[in-house]
C-alpha cells in the first residue's frame, strides 16, 4: 500500500467549502469506554447524479463488554442525502441494532418535517433548517465549516429532535497515526439531556472525524479513536499517515 505523503491534497480554503473532496473516505476506529473493547468503522462516500452531489454515510461498531451483553451483533447507522454548497442536508437516517427492526428518520425538507418511525409507529415533528442526523453532523462541517466561537444546531437520532450548543476549541490529539492539529467540539449539558458528547475534527485534513466520545441512551460510554484513513484521491484507495502536528 502506497503511504501519501503528510503535504498533499490539503489546503483549508477548498476544505471549508468541500472542493475537490475525494469521493470515498474509510476510516477505522479503536473502542473504548464502557461499551468494551473493539472496533468502529465509518464510510463517506460522494455520488454525482447530473446536477446534484448524494452523500451516503456509513458506521458500524462492534464491541465486547457491555455492548455484548444487552445487544446481539453490531450497531450499524445510515445516513444519506444531498450536498448543498455549504451543508448536508439529509433524507434518511437509520438504526439497526443487532436481529432488532430498523428505526427510520425521514426528513421532509419541502413539508418541512422530520418523521421518526419505530415499531411500526410514526411520529412527526416539525424539520427546523439545517438540522442534521448523528452522523451527517460529524461531516457536515467539511462543507460548511467550523465556527470560531460557540454555536447552536439541531441535531436528531432516531429517537428525538433537539437544539444543542457546542463550545470550539482547539488542541493536539494524538493517535495511533500521528499527532493532529484538532477542533474540538464539545456539547454542553442541559437539564434535558445531560449526556456527554465531544468530537475532535481534524484541523488541516479535511476536517474528518478523528474521536468522538458520546453516552448512548441506555448510559453506554462509547470513546471511538481514528486508527486508520484511507481515500481516493485519484480513484485509487490510499492510507492516509502523518505526523504533522510533531513538528
């Protein structure tokens, strides 16, 4: 496997806005936290379909400890849609948990609501601009990037809509792949939902997820940290390695 060097393909002025994205990133993860041991995968993938770019997006875990005890097999989430200039604006969002049925979130940009359907029930809520699913919100900001100071956004999972605030900040993270110049994303608690959740995007690399810590609805901790990136730069998959944040 070819390594690419630390110094290619990234300049932050296409990386606010999206240019010249690759059109497929793998990454990989490392598990911790109360969730146990193991592994998380994620997939981003871009699709031109005449005048109008689809995103899809992909993540799996899979983990030993107390995931194995109340969940059979892996915890897979979708999310596709539409990306605009400076957003992702998702369709569809989906949960599987293990043999159990799929919770869906439909988003209805032109009725402007979002629907939630779980065990063969629906709920409709009105859908507020920009508002984004668990896992578009992670990538959403290679488009429209990442404000300098605290921010406001709706976010939802597949079982409720919510405003959350996010503190900015900025800090190396090392990995198993090298030290990353990060911003650090860190959601503050409210009396409604006090669960933790911090993400760290990486500064000069696209602004790809590299950690994410967050608390699942049932008090499961999971800490996923980047232990590989591979994209198509030029149609041909590649490891991503770099020490640049050492110098």
């Amino acid at each position: 496997m070819k390594l690419l060097p630390l110094i290619l393909l990234f300049w932050l002025a296409d990386i606010a806005h999206g240019a010249d994205l690759p059109t497929q990133f793998e990454l990989e993860y490392t598990l911790k936290g109360t969730i146990g041991r193991g592994k998380a995968s994620q997939t981003f993938s871009i699709d031109q379909r005449q005048d109008v770019r689809h995103y899809q997006i992909k993540s799996e875990i899979r983990a030993s400890g107390l995931l194995s005890l109340v969940k059979s097999g892996s915890i897979v989430l979708q999310s596709t849609g539409i990306i605009h200039q400076e957003n992702l604006q998702p369709v569809l969002f989906t949960d599987q948990r293990g043999s159990k049925p799929v919770r869906e979130v439909a988003f209805d940009w032109q009725q402007q609501r979002i629907v939630y359907r779980r065990k063969g029930k629906e709920m409709i809520e009105r859908l507020p601009n920009n508002t984004q699913d668990r896992l578009s919100f992670m990538y959403h900001f290679m488009f429209s990037g990442v404000p300098q100071t605290a921010f406001s956004i709706h976010e939802t999972d597949h079982r409720r809509l919510q405003s959350a605030r996010y503190a900015v900040s900025e800090e190396i993270l090392a990995t198993p792949i090298g030290k990353f110049a990060s911003i650090v994303l860190t959601r503050q608690p409210t009396p409604d939902d006090p669960r933790p959740k911090k993400l760290w995007l990486a500064k000069d690399y696209f602004l790809l997820p590299l950690r994410i810590i967050y608390m699942e609805n049932s008090g499961i901790e999971v800490d996923q940290l980047i232990s590989s990136i591979r994209y198509n730069p030029d149609g041909h998959m590649q490891r991503l390695v770099t020490h640049a944040a050492d110098r």
